[in-house]
C-alpha cells in the first residue's frame, strides 16, 4: 500500500470542486467530455455522491436527444460514463449505446497489420496506419471495460491485444518510456518523442488493467503489460520535477510541467501499490493540488496535442485554457488517492479491533 499524507475531507472537497467546474463546461460527445465524464464518475464510484451519477445521467439523456456524433476511436471514449450509468441504473438505452460502440471497434474502425486499431479523430482516415498511446484509454481500456461486464471473452481478448501491440509499437524497450506515436507504413515514431500524456495514457490504463480484470493472471497478455508498467514507471520516477509535476517531454529537463500527465501517472503509482512509490506520488499530489483554482479549474494542462514534428512543437501547445482532459485526469489522481486512503484506515480500523478482542 503506498502511504500518503491527506486529510480525506479535504481532498472531498478539491474533488467537488473539480467536479463542479466540469459540469460548467462546454462539453461535446467527442475524447474530451469522455476523459472529463470518466474522472467524474470515478469521484462518484468513491464518494457514492448521487448528484453527479443523476447530473451525467442528465447531460447524456439530453444529448441523445439532440443527437449524436459519428463513432470514432476517440469518441468511443464517452462509453466509460455510459458504463457507469448503466451499472447504476440497468437502463437499456445505455447499453445499446456501449454496444453500438462496440460493434463499431469490433467491425467497423480501421485496423492494421495484426487488427490494431488506428487512431482515428474523424470519419476520415486520419492518421493512416498510425497507433497512438491515447487508444488505449479511448479504445481498449473501453472494451476491456466492456468485456468484464458483459462477461465477453472476445472482448477481454481483443482489448488485451490492443494493449500489446500498442507495448510492442511504442515502448523503448531501452529506456522504458513510451513514444507517442508509430506510423506503420515508415516503420518509425514519426519525431520520436517520450511525450509524457502518451505516458499517462498508457500508465493508468495498464494500471487500471491490471486491477479490474479477475483472474488477470490467466491472460498470458497480461504479464507483457505488467513487465511494460513496471518499467516504464521505473523509468519515469526518476524524471519527475522538484515541484512533482512532469514535463511535457519527459526526458527534456526544460520543458514545462504538465497537469493532465502528471496525474494521470502519479494515479498508475497509487495502483500499483509499491511503498516506494510513496514519495513520488506525495510529491505529484501536492503539485497537482496547488495548480487547482478555488473554482475547481485545473491549471497547467497542455492542448489537444497530435504526433508533433520536433520537441519545440510540444513545448508550444498552449496551456493557458481548461481542457476536459485535465479535469478528467486530475480526478482520477484524487479518486485513486481517497479509494487507497480509505482502504488504508478501513485496514488500519481492522487490525485496532483485532487486536482488543
């Protein structure tokens, strides 16, 4: 168990406060209100708050009203809150829409060499043959999700599958660290960059992986990916900065540090319960902390950001703005930091009344 110091009832507090501002966004049904609608209900997976399970229920019903965009690899990433709906209200509607998804992962989204799934922004072909880390959070985390659910080991096989090519393809096997992206067709990381939301993305996703599947350790995919976190976290521990923010890109000691990556890393060490990480996430947590406003806006959060040329195209992404992202990466830190805390006292409680029988 990693061993942080927070009071819980103010960490309450900052998660609804971030969760607040997020309702207050713009959202569409596209990978930002994904991300955002996924933090939120992970805040309300840990604080049982039923506000924010019937606010997402209400912007999703009056979204399908109004009508819904074309599916993509990125919009698929609105199927976790659907996935949290409808594990809370059994409500059909909800799962045709997961499952619509589904069958358009499944069947319809462009695939390359051995069925890995392309990114794609668009209808188009956007990137052609291109594998970027974020599928795995707005993809196969998604049908991982899925598979548990619906008990579907086809589903369960494929998201694991995505997982390890996406390993194979963008992970330096010598550093540890992921690129951001692989263009299959010049069988090259475009600029080759270890930008560090790519790193988050595959981070908590694997982290996440690895916790929520039963029986994990049945799955010969899985130890690839437990190998992979294990050393890609060793590999970025050592990177962090003095603040306990990381930058943007990673291995560039002037580059920025970045909200949305560092909590989305810091939460993949609270999961893998490694006491030794215990200072690193301490250190992310503080920095996190101090760079949300009294409104619950996170600061510090890079744009939308594609496979960018060279390391000055990272470095000039605009941070000025609240991306939904942010908010979204920054509850999953709170939410895995309050779920551990509480389970810590719950354990600590356990062993006090043990003990005085």
């Amino acid at each position: 168990m990693v061993k942080i110091s927070i009071d819980s009832s103010e960490l309450k507090q900052t998660i609804d406060r971030v969760v607040e501002y997020t309702f207050g966004m713009d959202l569409t049904w596209d990978w930002p209100g994904g991300v955002a609608y996924y933090g939120v209900s992970r805040a309300f997976e840990v604080t049982g708050e039923q506000a924010y399970l019937e606010r997402m229920a209400a912007w999703v019903d009056e979204y399908m009203e109004a009508g819904l965009p074309v599916w993509t690899v990125n919009t698929c990433a609105m199927g976790h809150m659907l996935i949290t709906l409808y594990e809370q209200t059994g409500e059909q509607r909800y799962l045709d829409l997961i499952m619509s998804k589904v069958d358009y992962l499944e069947n319809k989204a462009l695939r390359f060499g051995d069925r890995v799934l392309q990114h794609t922004v668009s209808a188009k072909n956007d990137f052609p043959e291109q594998c970027w880390a974020d599928t795995l959070f707005m993809a196969a985390y998604f049908l991982l999700r899925v598979g548990i659910m619906q008990g579907e080991k086809r589903l369960i096989d494929d998201a694991l599958h995505q997982f390890f090519w996406h390993i194979n393809y963008l992970q330096d096997e010598d550093s540890g660290l992921w690129y951001h992206g692989y263009n299959n067709i010049n069988k090259d990381h475009m600029s080759g960059i270890y930008w560090a939301r790519a790193n988050a993305w595959a981070a908590y996703t694997m982290s996440r992986a690895a916790r929520i599947l039963p029986e994990a350790y049945l799955y010969p995919p899985m130890m690839h990916i437990w190998s992979s976190l294990r050393d890609q976290l060793a590999a970025i521990k050592k990177l962090q900065k003095a603040d306990g923010l990381w930058g943007t890109v990673l291995d560039y000691p002037e580059a920025y540090g970045e909200l949305s990556a560092t909590a989305g890393i810091a939460a993949a060490m609270v999961m893998q319960h490694n006491p030794l990480h215990a200072k690193y996430v301490q250190k992310s947590l503080e920095g996190v902390i101090a760079n949300i406003a009294d409104n619950g806006r996170v600061r510090n959060v890079s744009g939308g950001t594609a496979v960018m040329n060279d390391i000055a195209g990272y470095l000039a992404i605009d941070r000025k703005w609240a991306q939904g992202w942010g908010q979204g990466l920054a509850l999953s830190l709170l939410t895995a930091v309050l779920e551990s805390t509480t389970k810590a006292q719950a354990n600590e409680q356990a062993k006090e009344q043990e003990l005085s029988k």
